[in-house]
C-alpha cells in the first residue's frame, strides 16, 4: 500500500511540477490550466548586469525587475550567449571566450539574472546564437572552425552587412561548428543555478529556449535561396536536439518571419511546420525594412503604420492555420527627431506600439493563437552613451547593441507615455487569461 501511494504521490508531483512550465496546448501558451498571455520587453544585458564583473550591476538590475514588475511587464527575452570576436564594437568580455571555454562570471550574471526574476514570478525566453555579430555568434563560430575561410569573405565598408550574413551563412552546414554549439547548448541546460541550485533545465522561470536572434538562410535571392534547405534542416534538427536532453522547455527559432526566409512566406511556414519548434516568432524593423525614414516622419509614418499591421496580420493568419502560437517578439521606432534621449518625446512610437498592440488585442479576442509581444528594447534607468567606451560601468547598458546608437530604440523608464501604453495592454491580456 505504501509503494502504490508513493507511486501516486510521485506522479501527482509530476503532473503538478510540469504545469509549473508553459507549454503548448491547443495552439495556445498554457500555465497551470489557464492561458498565458504578456506584453513584454527585450533585455538582452541581463546576464551582463548579473555578473559581478559590472560595476553596480546586480543593483541596478534588481530595481530594474522591481520596476518591471509594477509596468505588470513580467516576460523578458535575453541573451543566453555571446561568444568573444574582433568585430566591430564587439562585447568588452562574454560568455564563451573560445570553444568550449565559459567565462563562469557571466554565467553567474544569467544565474542572477533568472533568480531573481523567479522571485517577481516573472519568465524568460534565452537565445543561444546570433545571426548577427554584435555579440560574435555565427560568424564567431565560423571564424573559430574556418579562419582561412572566414578571412577570404569580401568586404564592402558601405555594404558591410553583406561579409556579416554571409559569413553567418557557413555555420549551418560546418559539422565543427555545430559540435561547439551543441557543447555550448548541452552545458546551459545541464547547468546548475549557483543562486537557487535548480538545474536550467528544471527551472519553469524559463519560458522557452531559442535558437538564435534572427537566424535567417543568407540574403535575398539566391543566396539564401543556396542554403534554404540547410537552413531549415539545421532548425528542424536543433530544435530536437534541445528537446532531447530538456524535455521540459518550448523552443522557438529567433526568426524574423517572411522576411527572416528570403521574404518567402512558405519558406517560413516550412521552417516552422515541425514538432520540434513549439511557436512562431516575428519581428518588424519599419525603418530598416525602408518603411520609415525618421527625416520625412510625417511622409513615411503613415505607410509604415500600415504595412507593420498588415505584415502582422499576414503571419497572425498563418498562425491559425498552423495553430501554433505567435509571438511578436522585437519592433521598435525611432523616437521623435530621432532623439535618443531618455524622457524626450516618443509621440510617434506611442502611436506604432498602440496600432501594434491593439491589432493583438483584437485578434486574440477573435480567437488568433497569439501569445504575446516583447518590445525592442528595454534601456529602463540606462544613460546612453554618445561616444562608444569600452569596460563601462552598469548605467552604461541600454537596449541598444553597440553596432547602434544607444537609446535609438531603448524604451526608458522616464517614457512615461510609452509605459502606460505597456502597461494598458498588459492589463487587457492579463483580463483574457482569468477568464
């Protein structure tokens, strides 16, 4: 009798840990029974600001979450890995410092950093790779596997980011590269928190594991059209990996969406259509997709407005039928006069996330599978720098990677117009989710 109810008690403990976990049922992000919607932000220096490495890091980051907390801001998405590289405006220190060498301190920072978000009952979604080399990523893997190869890719100064998608490119395909990565995956999810001694891959405060920032197969046309295949192949078979040794966790891709694909919609749709990515992501970018130009706002606003909600809607409509969750997970705009000064003016901002809000809202009152949106970015109590440093102290984070002027797309603590717009919305889903 004794065996049989420790049996049942294990498995009711099972039962009630795994819906400790976001999971997906039913097309829709599910916790404890009931839906689970947010409105949330980018914070990719959370594990640099846990680190003890940064100067009054871990306090700053502490009144960050507390004040995230009170904007009913609860679902952060961070970087989970940056890799050591000579590009330009590289990190001062990361986290992988060679292949297969941690640097344990930033580990610590994202120790930190998902402590004390556990604490505030708050959720992250962690990406593991970068398409782009602000933070090393692909092309630092290809350059670590094939410097010869690395070294021999052109480089045009006014077309600089055709060396950078098209190194990213190799590291689908280099099997070398792919070992390190997977060491690198297999080490993250294994570890264990040295804050609050769960295991990564035991701990719910995690919503789901990503494979990269905007991974896409190259550039438009045939490149990318060259290494679609292998593109896809590489997501498939990434995605299953991290559910083989994390059985607990989502995976999502990173992905942009359409135009993430070689603006293909059907490419996406592929990519995306396998039972090892748990969601669909998306991102807008008006002004670098040439919607918007901050020098002609009251021209090109209007358009961009407009194609945003429609490039929305075009993947909110894919989303029912693939009935996957969708997440909008990075949009931003420039501030007005393209400032980028916390406090100053963000009329025409307020106005992009409302239309992009409101049209999520909607939708998921309609019965879209939609999960949730993260803005790009979070800079909270951050001061921008306007003179690029290197070993800056913790003010000097913002949501800006350093290939960017810093504040372009932060959202400040003292924009305080764009934070009620946040917190209205979270407001709303939150409503859905206690029905």
């Amino acid at each position: 009798m004794k065996k049989i109810l420790f049996v049942l008690l294990t498995l009711i403990g099972s039962v009630l840990h795994a819906q400790d976990f976001v999971q997906v049922q039913n097309g829709k992000f599910m916790q404890h029974g009931k839906s689970y919607h947010f409105i949330g932000a980018n914070m990719w220096y959370g594990c640099y600001l846990g680190s003890d490495k940064v100067k009054g890091g871990r306090e700053r980051l502490v009144r960050e979450l507390d004040f995230l907390k009170k904007q009913g801001i609860t679902n952060l998405r961070v970087l989970g890995a940056s890799e050591l590289s000579a590009f330009d405006n590289h990190f001062p220190f990361t986290i992988q410092t060679a292949p297969d060498q941690y640097d344990e301190s930033l580990l610590q920072g994202l120790d930190f950093l998902l402590a004390e978000m556990k604490k505030r009952n708050m959720k992250a979604v962690i990406y593991l790779n970068n398409y782009w080399n602000w933070s090393g990523g692909m092309g630092q893997y290809v350059t670590w596997v094939a410097p010869d190869l690395a070294a021999s890719v052109p480089f045009n100064p006014q077309r600089k980011w055709e060396r950078e998608m098209t190194l990213s490119s190799y590291f689908y395909s280099d099997q070398h590269a792919q070992e390190y990565f997977r060491n690198y995956i297999s080490a993250l999810v294994s570890r264990k928190n040295t804050f609050t001694n769960t295991t990564y891959k035991d701990d719910p405060t995690i919503m789901s594991w990503q494979l990269s920032n905007e991974p896409r197969p190259g550039m438009d046309g045939d490149h990318g059209e060259n290494n679609i295949h292998e593109f896809m192949k590489w997501i498939d078979e990434t995605a299953g990996y991290i559910h083989s040794v994390d059985p607990n966790h989502m995976v999502s891709s990173g992905n942009e969406g359409k135009v993430g694909t070689i603006q293909n919609i059907a490419y996406y749709e592929q990519t995306h259509a396998g039972k090892n990515i748990d969601y669909l992501t998306l991102h807008i970018w008006a002004k670098n997709w040439s919607w918007f130009d901050a020098d002609r706002p009251n021209e090109t606003f209007p358009v961009a407005k407009k194609n945003a909600v429609e490039h929305l809607k075009l993947h909110i409509d894919l989303a029912r039928k693939m009935n996957k969750p969708l997440v909008m997970e990075e949009f931003g705009l420039d501030r007005d006069n393209k400032s980028c000064t916390p406090g100053t003016s963000t009329k025409l901002r307020d106005e992009y996330f409302t239309a992009i809000f409101e049209t999520l809202y909607r939708e998921t009152v309609a019965g879209a599978p939609i999960g949730g949106a993260n803005v790009w970015a979070w800079g909270g109590e951050g001061e921008p720098m306007y003179t690029l440093e290197t070993g800056f102290d913790a003010t000097r984070y913002v949501g800006d990677p350093f290939v960017e002027p810093q504040g372009l797309n932060s959202v400040f603590s003292k924009d305080k117009s764009t934070l009620q717009i946040l917190k209205k919305y979270n407001r709303l889903f939150i409503k859905l989710d206690k029905k």
